[in-house]
C-alpha cells in the first residue's frame, strides 16, 4: 500500500473526517457545559471530564488477543518508513480503544470484524491471524482492502476493514507523528521583516538601529 499516495487523503475525507466529527458532538441547547476546566494544557467542559473519567474506570475494551490483531492491522495499513513512525507508534490501537468505549456503535462491527478475521484465518491456515506468517496475512488483507475486487465471499471482511482503516488512519493523523508527516505547523508567528526599504524610503522614513534589533530581526 502507497501510504504517501493514498492514506494522508482519507484523513481529510467525508469518511474519516465523520469519525473524528462524531466524537464531538454538541447540544446548543444545553448551555452548562459553556465552563471549561484547564487539564494537562487541553481545556475539557465538566460534562467531559466526568465522561473521560468513567471511561478510564471501564478500563480497555479490547482483550490482549484483540489488541495484538490490530496491533498487526495498523502496522499493516500504515508501516514505518523513512519519513515516519508506524501505526503502532502513533498509538493507533489506544485510539480505538477509546473511541469504541466513547462511541459505541463502533464496538460490534469492530469486534465482530476481528471475529470474522480469526475465523476466516483458521479456515484457509488451521491457525489464527495473528498466528499466520507475515506473507499469509497479507494475502488475507489484500483480499479485503480492496472493495472493487473482492469476492462475494468476504463481503464482511471488507466492511470490516473499511471501518478500521478509517480508524487508523483517523488515529495516526491526529498524534503527533501524524501531523509532523503531513508537515503541518499549527499556529505560528508571523514573520516579518519589516517595511521594505523601498517603501520607507518613499516616505522618508527609516528605520533605526534599535528598532532593526529589537522590532524588526526575526530568528527563526
């Protein structure tokens, strides 16, 4: 897979994007939420402080049989390579994790997805996903990640593997790793250097040696 042709794109599209949107939705109506609480340099309104702390008493959704599936998923979808870090380094899987506990009408597609993989895995190799030699998954793989050539057969495969490449791809490009591959720079100064001479010049102006050390100088 082409990470830099393909996946840096379905972060910014319809889909993905409705991933990172449903997580935030808002009640206009419900107006006691305005008060923000200052955490670790994030601001969280009460209601989701509460909510953030009760996910933290559930505790992890998926099993550790799970999490080392996707795990290999993530890794799968998007690898390390010489730009960036993989999947797995962004912490792709604790994402999902919270997201399925926050959004829950993730979790059956998610964990019935993983279901289908082990079982599909055990009836072509006697052997679970996670037990399959590398070249073995990635037959597996690529005979649902791409929905206009997959067979009848493996039809919820391929809805599985939609939704978790959305999710992967969701979780990578909003760490830190992510967005350092894409180049994004987030609010910065402006830099500027001044009126041009030309233009002082015209109005007879100039600047002086303290304003050019002080005001004007900009180091990067």
């Amino acid at each position: 897979m082409d990470r830099r042709k393909t996946l840096k794109t379905l972060v910014f599209s319809s889909v993905s994007a409705s991933v990172v949107l449903s997580a935030c939705n808002n009640n206009d109506t419900d107006k006691k939420n305005n008060d923000v609480a200052v955490t670790d340099n994030l601001y969280r309104t009460p209601e989701e402080m509460k909510q953030m702390d009760a996910l933290k008493i559930q505790g992890n959704f998926f099993n550790p049989h799970e999490t080392k599936t996707l795990t290999i998923l993530g890794d799968m979808i998007i690898p390390k390579d010489q730009i960036s870090g993989s999947a797995s380094d962004a912490q792709a899987v604790a994402f999902i994790d919270y997201m399925v506990r926050d959004q829950t009408h993730y979790q059956t597609p998610i964990r019935g997805g993983l279901i289908w993989l082990d079982q599909y895995a055990y009836k072509k190799h006697l052997k679970y996903f996670i037990d399959l030699a590398p070249n073995q998954q990635i037959d597996i793989v690529d005979e649902i990640a791409y929905p206009e050539l997959a067979k009848p057969g493996v039809k919820n495969g391929v809805t599985f593997f939609n939704a978790l490449r959305d999710l992967v791809v969701t979780a990578f490009y909003t760490s830190e790793i992510g967005y350092k591959d894409v180049g994004y720079m987030g609010n910065r100064p402006n830099q500027w250097n001044g009126v041009p001479d030309d233009v002082l010049k015209k109005h007879g102006l100039a600047y002086t040696e303290k304003e050019l050390k002080e005001c004007i100088s900009y180091n990067p």
